[in-house]
C-alpha cells in the first residue's frame, strides 16, 4: 500500500510536471510568435509606447502581488485536506490580495491623470494595468496549491489560441495599439474569469472578508525576494545602457532572453512539486521530502546541462536564430553566460523547491541579496572594462554565489546530504561525450532554423544514447517512456 501511495505521487508529480511544460511552452510560444507579427504591425514608435506602459505597469503589479504567488501555493497545499481550514486560509489571501489590488490600482490610476509622461498614455496604461484586477480575482496560486494543473493547462491552450488568432485578425497598423493591449490582457481576463467561476469546486462558496495580519510578515519577505528577482534580472541591461549605450544593450539583452529561455525548465519544476514537498514536510515526512528533491535535482541538471553543453557547442548558431547576422558579436558573452544555467537550475530545486517549503525562505532572500550585491560591485569594475563579456562574467559569479549560499542552508538547516544536492556524475559526462563529435559536426544547410534543428537531432540522439548505455537514471526512464508510448 504505501509503495502505491509512492508510485502515485511520484506519478502525480511527473503529471503536474507535463501539464506546467505545456503552459509554460505555451507562454513563450505564443509570446514570441506574437512579438515578431506586431512588432513589423505597429512599427517601432508605437510598440516603444506598448514597452514603456508594461514597463510602468509591471511595479505597480509586482506591488499587488506582494508575493502572493509562492506563498499562497504553500497554504494552500498544506491545507487541501481539510476544506474548512483551506476556506479560512484562501479567504484570508484572496482578501489580501483584493486589498492590495485596489490600492496599487488606485495609485495607478491616479498618476496616469496627474503626471505628465503617463497622461499621454493613460488609456493604455489602464487598460494593461487590468490585470492586477485580473490577477486579483484569478487567484491561480489556489488551483496550483491544489495541484489543478491539467485544468489549467486546458484553459491557457484555449485563452491563448484565441487570444492570437484574434490578434492576427485585428491587429494591423499602429492605429490598433489599444486593440492590442487589450487583446493581450484578454488570456489573464479570461482564465481569471473561469477561474473565479470555479472557486465553488475548491472552497465553500459563501465567502467572507478576512485579513489575517499573520501573512503579512512571510508575505514581504516573497515580496523582498520577488523584487531582488526583478532588480537582479534587470541590473546588467541597465548598467551597461548607462555605461555602454543602446548597441552593447541590445546585444546583451538578446544574450539575457536565450538564457532566460533555456532556464525556464527550472520555474516549471519548482511550481508542479512545490506541494507536494509542501505536504511532505508538513507532515514530518523527512524521507519524501529528500526523495523529492533528489529526483528533481536529476531531472532538471539531465534537462540543463544538455542544454548547456548544445549551447556552448552551437552557441553561433542559436545567435543566429535568435536574432540574425547584427547580433554576431554576441556569440562570446553567450557562451559565457549560458554556463551559468548550471548553477541557476541547482539554486532553483535548493531555494524555490526546498528552502520556500521547509519556512526557510528568508535564507534564499540572503542568497539572492549577496548575489545582487555581488552583481553590482563586479559590473562597476568589469562593464567599463569587457562591456557584455564581463557582464555576462559577473552574471555567472553572482549564479554560483547563490547556488552555494542555497546549498549552505540545505544541508545545515534543513537536513539534507550534500549528496542528494549534487546531480547523477554519469549526467555531465555523458553531455561531454555527446558534445565531442557535435563540435567537429558542419551541417550543410544554409538556412539557420534547420541547421540547428537538425543540429539538435544529432546532439540531443547522441546524449540520449550514451545516458542509455551508461544507465544514467533520468535518461534511461524518459526513453523507456518514449518506446513505451510508440509501442502504445
């Protein structure tokens, strides 16, 4: 019976893990697909202003949110066998957040009729800022504490598809820039919508406004950390426009979405396990709690150190795809900088997935403090030196520098071998033997997109088949799934 129960969770988690690839996938997909039509639709004066209001908008949704994200998940996940506690609980946030949405919306609001630089955008600015309402209302963090992810999924795939068809549809000059911001609220709108339609599934329907003062203290402390996050991603590009200019800026920024990109994995991970180690840990159950993190650990150092090594092999190439032939010399400080998903993939399972749900989650705001501060400190010497190279440098020292300091922390405080931190060795070794006869490896193909694809056939066959024959755990069960679902 309680290996069953294992398998199930175990199961439970790999599902969860699926369903939040498809969402995840599905945001930068349709994301991406969207810049490249409006981007040429709305020409550049008129998608600077479309920039310029998100930018603006973003505090006053960070401010709303407060961090409510992480935090609620966990209530949530550790209250979702008890539905009369789990109403109190979600009341009490749902509550917080309807308050804070109507402040930071009221502010918004505001300046956009009193300060100059926003009045001439106001109705934009409006119309994006909905979404801290949306947000507000949508309450996501309930349905992932709850593990409602394939639910999720469904509705995203439908808001999404509707939302860039419409866009294709009606979107065709700068004329449409109002259209626009509206049509790319409308997923948020509508998932929040069916979201709250839904609540009566989850929680008992009467509600009652609650504030429990009691989340406010671990509330701004996932807030604190939030806003670290969005400084530290952001410290790079705005020191080197202040020191270098838009061209280095530009270069780098390219450089910062592809490592963005390729660490996306690790956010996904950390949301499909974050209640179950939540659960685990909340009832003492120190054994799954290591057998989590273990088996996550494995599957996204599998998933970024393949990525890593292809990267670092084909770094040119995926310079290319990215952004075309005025982004060459880029190439090098990509190189650099994708090293560092290594470290952000181990920080991210040691921070998000086990300090968050053991209570320690102010040790991970030190991390990501001392990394920030490290960032900062090393730009002010090597950006007027190295300019994106360095910058790229310091970005990978800071990465590692939060990765021991989340490390630290497991072991000491939360009570895990450094062993069960540390990925499978057969895992990097295997990428090292894959990315040696991919370096000597020249494709053919003029036309980059296929280049790299078939690029990535050969590297990524390669790798799977070395992980098989040297039985490296993670790979070995993702091709038995494979050949399981072809024989079915």
């Amino acid at each position: 019976m309680a290996q069953q129960q294992e398998n199930n969770r175990n199961r439970s988690i790999t599902r969860n893990i699926s369903y939040n690839t498809v969402i995840t996938a599905l945001t930068y997909l349709f994301g991406a697909v969207i810049m490249m039509y409006v981007s040429r639709k709305l020409q550049p004066a008129a998608n600077g202003r479309v920039d310029f209001a998100n930018s603006i908008v973003h505090y006053f949704i960070l401010f709303a949110g407060l961090g409510m994200p992480w935090y609620a998940i966990r209530c949530c996940a550790r209250f979702r066998e008890d539905r009369k506690k789990l109403t109190k609980v979600f009341s009490e946030l749902f509550s917080l957040g309807l308050l804070l949405a109507v402040i930071s919306g009221a502010v918004l609001t505001v300046l956009c009729f009193t300060v100059n630089p926003f009045k001439d955008n106001r109705v934009l600015m409006l119309i994006l800022g909905s979404v801290i309402v949306w947000n507000a209302i949508g309450c996501e963090w309930l349905y992932k504490g709850l593990e409602r992810y394939r639910y999720l999924m469904i509705i995203s795939i439908i808001t999404r598809t509707t939302s860039l068809v419409l866009v294709f549809l009606a979107v065709r000059s700068p004329d449409d820039i109002l259209l626009y911001a509206g049509l790319s609220v409308l997923p948020t709108a509508a998932m929040a919508v069916c979201n709250f339609i839904f609540l009566g599934r989850e929680v008992d329907a009467r509600f009652r406004f609650r504030i429990n003062t009691d989340h406010l203290k671990p509330l701004f402390i996932f807030f604190a950390m939030s806003c670290m996050t969005t400084i530290y991603v952001n410290l790079d590009i705005v020191m080197l426009g202040l020191m270098k200019g838009d061209y280095e800026t530009g270069l780098y920024s390219l450089v910062s979405k592809g490592k963005t990109l390729l660490t996306c994995f690790g956010g996904v991970m950390i949301a499909a396990a974050l209640p179950q180690v939540t659960v685990a840990w909340s009832e003492g159950n120190k054994e799954r709690f290591r057998e989590i993190t273990r088996r996550s650990i494995g599957l996204i150092m599998a998933v970024n150190l393949a990525l890593l090594a292809f990267a670092l092999v084909y770094a040119e190439d995926c310079v290319l795809a990215m952004g075309g032939g005025s982004y060459v010399g880029a190439t090098k400080a990509f190189r650099i900088m994708v090293i560092s998903i290594a470290p952000i993939g181990l920080s991210n399972i040691l921070g998000g997935q086990t300090l968050v749900p053991a209570g320690r989650e102010k040790r991970l705001l030190l991390a990501e403090i001392l990394g920030a501060v490290v960032n900062l400190v090393l730009n002010l010497y090597v950006i007027p030196r190295y300019s994106i190279n360095g910058a790229s440098a310091t970005t990978l020292i800071s990465e590692v520098l939060v990765w021991i300091v989340c490390l630290y922390y497991v072991c000491r405080e939360v009570g895990l071998p450094i062993r069960d931190t540390l990925p499978d060795v057969r895992t990097p070794i295997a990428c090292a033997i894959a990315a040696v006869p991919a370096y000597f490896l020249q494709l053919p193909i003029g036309n980059v997109f296929v280049r790299l694809a078939a690029e990535a056939v050969v590297f990524f066959g390669i790798y799977a088949l070395v992980g098989w024959l040297m039985r490296e755990p993670v790979i070995r069960e993702t091709v038995r799934r494979v050949l399981r679902l072809e024989k079915n």
